[in-house]
C-alpha cells in the first residue's frame, strides 16, 4: 500500500499537529509459479574490407519476446469472452480466501498473459566511406515489428512510458489480447535509410549533413462499441475495433544541416563557430494519430515533427 498522498493538519497558527498517509493502492496478488519474462535474440552477418576507404556490414537479427506479465481481471478468462483456446478459468481460484487472510487486496491480479508475445525481424545493410578529406555512412534497414503485446500503445495518448502492470492491457473488456490485439505493432518502421557525412574544408572549418527517411507510424481504430454488451464503460482507450496497425501514418523524411568553424588560439585552446540548419525541407509530418473513432478530431495528427530551425553556437574547448 504505497502511500501517495499525505494528509498534513496545521491549528490556527501554522503548526502542523498531525499528518496521515493515505494508501494509493490496494495490492495485487501474484499468480503462482509463473515464468519470468523471456526474450529470445540473435544475430548473424558478415562486413567487409572492400579497400582502405571503403567498408561494409550486412547482418539480420530476429527477436521474440513472451512470457510477459500485466495486471488483470481474476476472472478476465471467463468474463471477457476469450477464443476456444483460452482456458475458462480464475487465474487464481482461492483469491477471496487469500484477499480475506491479508485483509485487503484487488479484484485484479499480476498474471502471465495468455499467449502475448512481440517478434522482430530485421536485415540491415550499412555502408561507411572515409577517403582523406570526408567520411560517409549510409544505412538501409527493413523489419517488421509484429505481436499482440504492445506495451508503446496502451495509454489514452500513446506511449506514456509506462512501467509494466500500469497500462490498460488486459484491464476489462476490450483491452484483453483477443480483443483486435494481434497485429503489426506501434514501433514498427519497415523502411528505414539514413546518410550522414562531412567534408573537412581547407580552411580549418567542416560542412556536414544528416538525411533520414522513414515510414509512417501504425495505428488502428478505437471505439469501447464493439464491447458494448460486455462493459459499461464508454473509455476507447485500448479497445481495439480493427486489428492492430490497420492503418499507418505518413511517412517523413528529413535533412540537416551543419557547419563548424575552428579557431585554434593555442595549441591547448580552440574555438568553434557551429551553424545547425535543422529539417531544411520543413517537413512537419503528422504523427501519433487520434485513433478514437466517435472524436471529431479521428484520424487527424497529435503530434508533428519539428519545423525548419536554425541554430548558431560558440563553442571554447580546452
């Protein structure tokens, strides 16, 4: 019972007299004997020297994690209208008993949930020139990120950075691992290229640059309809009504821009002039999309790149 609010009792003059804590949970039980989360990872690939400016790497990982674990209805087995594969039962049979042994305790319970998992796949190929005066990188990476457990898309404005057991999966109807939940998941970018390099200019100074080009982010629709029957809750958040990441936003690309100047005052001591031009094109791509079906604002962006900015730094190093 994490004590989260304090209550503190001043008289007439100020003085505080007394305070109080007040419990900001009830506590949730454990099932018995469950696995720890378990990801399974590896990776294979080759690089090579093609000449002393020339290199390469080409290499494919694949990663599948399981075995997670989330709060959750007692009986969200047998309440939440699971597929036949699902076993109808309590995760913990005994918990009335042993909610009334510690004198208080949840209607919720920490489960290892049926059958969540995530998988990537990834194949990238990077490449890297250096002749005398410049050096240049450039990646291309495909993958595909897919599961039913998305832990960056399960608060009300996506990805909160929530802590496990603190996000809507699994809580009620519509929000267990049947419900649409089976998809392309938040964080996948299938396309992914990126060039960066500078030229060292004779006149102690470098110019350089960064592109990026991605695609879009994957969203579904929400809507608590489809679960009607089940809830009176009239929450989208984390209800499903199509399978995730129906649905994908814009894709973005983005260039920046750098120019350092050097003036070496002593030969401990020099100072730079930095010039940064940031997204040159204006690119202020939409993302992180409303996905609530009965919001006039469905479909439409919460969040844009950055527009055009320009940045001018005097930098002393010593």
């Amino acid at each position: 019972n994490l004590a989260t609010t304090i209550n503190a009792y001043f008289d007439q003059n100020g003085v505080l007299y007394g305070v109080q804590p007040e419990a900001g949970s009830s506590g949730k039980l454990f099932v018995d004997d469950m696995k720890p989360r378990k990801t399974d990872e590896f990776l294979v690939g080759t690089a090579r020297q093609v000449n002393d400016q020339w290199s390469g790497r080409l290499y494919y990982r694949y990663r599948k994690g399981t075995q997670f674990w989330e709060d959750t209805h007692n009986n969200a087995r047998i309440a939440f209208n699971p597929p036949a594969d699902i076993p109808r039962e309590l995760y913990i049979p005994d918990l009335s008993a042993k909610v009334a042994q510690i004198g208080s305790g949840s209607s919720y319970v920490i489960a290892e949930l049926d059958g969540a998992y995530t998988r990537y796949n990834e194949v990238t190929l990077e490449t890297e020139w250096r002749p005398k005066s410049a050096f240049v990188r450039a990646s291309y990476t495909w993958s595909d990120y897919y599961g039913n457990f998305d832990q960056d898309n399960s608060t009300t404005a996506n990805d909160a950075n929530v802590f496990i057991g603190s996000s809507f999966i699994g809580d009620g109807a519509g929000r267990q691992l049947w419900d649409f939940k089976e998809g392309t998941l938040r964080g996948d970018r299938p396309h992914l290229f990126k060039l960066y390099g500078f030229y060292m200019l004779p006149w102690n100074a470098t110019a350089g640059g960064y592109f990026v080009a991605q695609s879009g982010q994957p969203w579904e629709t929400w809507s608590f309809e489809p679960y009607r029957a089940l809830t009176t809750s009239t929450s989208n958040a984390n209800r499903y009504a199509e399978p995730a990441g129906s649905r994908r936003s814009d894709s973005h690309y983005q260039l920046d821009l750098n120019y350092t100047q050097n003036f070496r005052i002593t030969s401990r001591l020099n100072t730079q002039v930095v010039a940064d031009l940031y997204n040159v094109f204006n690119r202020q791509t939409g993302y992180n999309i409303n996905p609530e079906a009965n919001s006039a604002l469905f479909g439409t962006p919460r969040s844009y790149y950055n527009p055009t900015r320009f940045q001018l730094a005097l930098r002393v190093q010593f």
